[in-house]
C-alpha cells in the first residue's frame, strides 16, 4: 500500500514536472519563431512540442481507463478536468505536432496555392490549445491552502478553469475565423505579392528570362526566395547556406508558373500566429496569477472563514470565537448571518455554559430557529 503511494506520488510529480516544462516549451517555441532563430534551434523545440504532445495524449489514455474500469469517466471528465487533459494532448498530437514532426523526418517541403497556406494557418492556430495545459497547473494550487477549506480551493479552481477556458477558446477561436476569411493585414498583403509573383509570369515568362532579368524580377518581391526554370537557379534572394540554417519545413512554399517553380517565404504567417499564441499565453497566465492572488483570499474571508468559525462554534462546546464582520461587507447574506451568530447565538451559549458547568450544551433546535427568525 504503502509503496503503490509512493509510486502515485512519483507519477503526479513527473506529470507536474512536465506541466511545467511544456509551458515553458510552448513559450519559448513562439518567442524563437517571432525572433527569427535558426532552424536548427527551432527543430529541437518542435521535436519537444511532439515528444510532450506523445506524454499528455497517453497520459489521458491511462488515466481514462483507469476511470472506465472504476465507472467514474464521467466525473473525471466533467469534474477533475479530464476534458483539458483530452483538448490539450490528443487533437494536438493528430494535427499539429504529430505531422509536423514526420514531415520534418521526410524533409517535407509546403507546396501549394492560398487555400492550402489558409489551411496551414488554422494548423497553427489549433496551437493555441497547448495554452490549456497552463489549467491543469492548476492541481498544484489545490495543495496551496489559502484557508483550511476545501470550498476555497473548488470555487478557486472553477472560477479559474472557466475564465481562462473562455479566455484560450475565445483567441482560438478567433484565431482560425482569421485564418478562414480574407481580412486585411501584413499577412494577407504578403500572400496576395506572392499571388501577384505568380500571376506575372504566367501572363510574361520573359520577365524572368535569363539570370539579369530574374535577379531584377525577385528583388522587385520580398516574398521571392528563390526562382527555377526546372533544375537551373536563375535567382536566390539567400545563399544555401544560409537557407539551410534559417528555413525548414512549413517556413516555405513552392509554387508553378508554367516551367518555373517559385519558392516564397511564408514565415509570416508563423510569425503571426506567434503573435497571437503569445499574447493568448501571457494574457491566460495574467488572468490566473491574478485570479489567486486576489480571488481565493477574497472568497476565504468573505465566505470560507465565517462559515468555518460559526460550524465550529455550533459544534464545539468550548469554541466562542466571533465571526470578523468587515464593515464593507457587512450587508452580505453571510455577514449577516454571521451578526446573529455573534449577537444572539454566543451569549446564549456562553450563558448555557455557565448555567451546566462541564454539561452537554443545552441549546434546542427552537431556540436556534428563534435566533434565525424562522
């Protein structure tokens, strides 16, 4: 027993290590993008994303069919967060770390027109879900005790999975509709130059015939990384080397227009959607930190506490504390309860007290209905 404790102990301590670490992962993996960092650094934060992604998708397997078997999946589900622990793993590992991580094992390179780069940004934009995981941090603070009250500790938990939930959904959400309409933005202008790229040379192959001509061709569009008439490089905004340690899959595309292939830098798009994961990141966390440093302590003084010490004086002979009424809140249903406890229900029972000396405490039910007024 004693060592199935032991191991249950080590297991919720490797789950909130991780936590942790993939919180940090999910950060640093934006801010690297924004900041425009090699490839190479990037790669390994991506094969992290996906190694975490593996972690959480198996962890809500096993803790789901422990929950099965004890006919409780229900109440895990519903009541202890199980739903983060699904939105949060699975749909990220089947359709954002998951490919990723195997197109980044074939080299894969993004080919394809507009609707398939809108489709690359309602990916990204799934990602926003990872920020869920900050709410299972949450099982930390339970063992933070703000007062001796598992009350507080629920309500706390409640009012801020449900805060933060609407806060993570409402970006996403907001996110992919982005991703799915043409609106106007940085983004879309660099699509629509990449769109305009293509459509010239469709319409006049010899703007690009010859090195001089499409070395004056791509320097006229920042979006233009590179231009081929088959296997022959007429155009290179970059050296190789310098593509190699800065782009990697997803960072571009490939496009035809008739014998040549355009290759486009669509960092912008991940740069933008950074942007927003970030600031959905920081904005959730904000919300949280601030929702346990004034919401918990607020709800144990002006709920917990009085109802603890009035409990204890109902039910210990020996315990005559008053309830603290702050005048602020005194007009409060629990603060005026709390009135009557320590104006009419303490002097009662301290003069039972002294009328049976070591007695049973001789308050009757009729007497505590006269007190409430009922």
């Amino acid at each position: 027993m004693i060592m199935n404790k032991r191991f249950t102990n080590l297991i919720e301590g490797v789950v909130t290590a991780a936590i942790v670490l993939v919180l940090l992962q999910t950060l640093a993996e934006d801010i690297l993008v924004i900041s425009g960092a090699a490839w190479t650094i990037r790669r390994i934060f991506l094969y992290t994303g996906f190694a975490f992604d593996l972690f959480f998708t198996l962890e809500f397997l096993i803790r789901s069919w422990n929950a099965i078997t004890e006919k409780s999946f229900r109440h895990y589900f519903l009541r202890e967060n199980g739903w983060v622990d699904f939105v949060a793993s699975v749909p990220l590992l089947i359709f954002t770390s998951g490919p990723v991580f195997f197109s980044m094992l074939g080299g894969a390179v993004f080919a394809g027109s507009g609707a398939l780069i809108g489709l690359l940004k309602v990916v990204k934009a799934v990602r926003m879900a990872r920020v869920l995981r900050l709410l299972r941090l949450l099982k930390i603070f339970r063992r933070i005790r703000f007062a001796d009250s598992a009350m507080v500790q629920r309500h706390t938990v409640r009012i801020i999975t449900t805060a933060a939930s609407t806060l993570i959904f409402s970006v996403t959400i907001i996110g992919t509709v982005f991703a799915m309409t043409d609106y106007t933005g940085t983004e879309d202008a660099w699509l629509l130059e990449q769109s305009a790229a293509v459509t010239s040379l469709e319409e006049n192959p010899q703007r690009a015939a010859g090195p001089d001509s499409a070395e004056v061709w791509g320097k006229s569009r920042p979006s233009v990384l590179m231009l081929k008439d088959d296997d022959w490089t007429l155009y290179a905004r970059n050296s190789d080397e310098y593509l190699k340690k800065y782009f990697g899959p997803g960072d571009y595309t490939v496009q035809e227009a008739g014998s040549y292939s355009i290759w486009f830098d669509i960092r912008p798009s991940a740069v933008a959607q950074s942007k927003l994961n970030l600031t959905g990141f920081l904005s959730t966390l904000t919300v949280v930190l601030l929702l346990m440093i004034t919401y918990s302590p607020h709800f144990a003084i002006t709920v917990s506490d009085p109802v603890n010490v009035m409990v204890r004086g109902l039910t210990e002979k020996s315990y005559n504390l008053e309830v603290s009424v702050p005048p602020e809140y005194g007009e409060d249903d629990i603060f005026r309860l709390a009135a009557a406890y320590n104006d009419e229900y303490l002097p009662l029972k301290e003069r039972s007290n002294l009328e049976d000396q070591g007695g049973a405490l001789d308050i009757s039910l009729d007497d505590i209905s006269d007190l409430l007024g009922t």
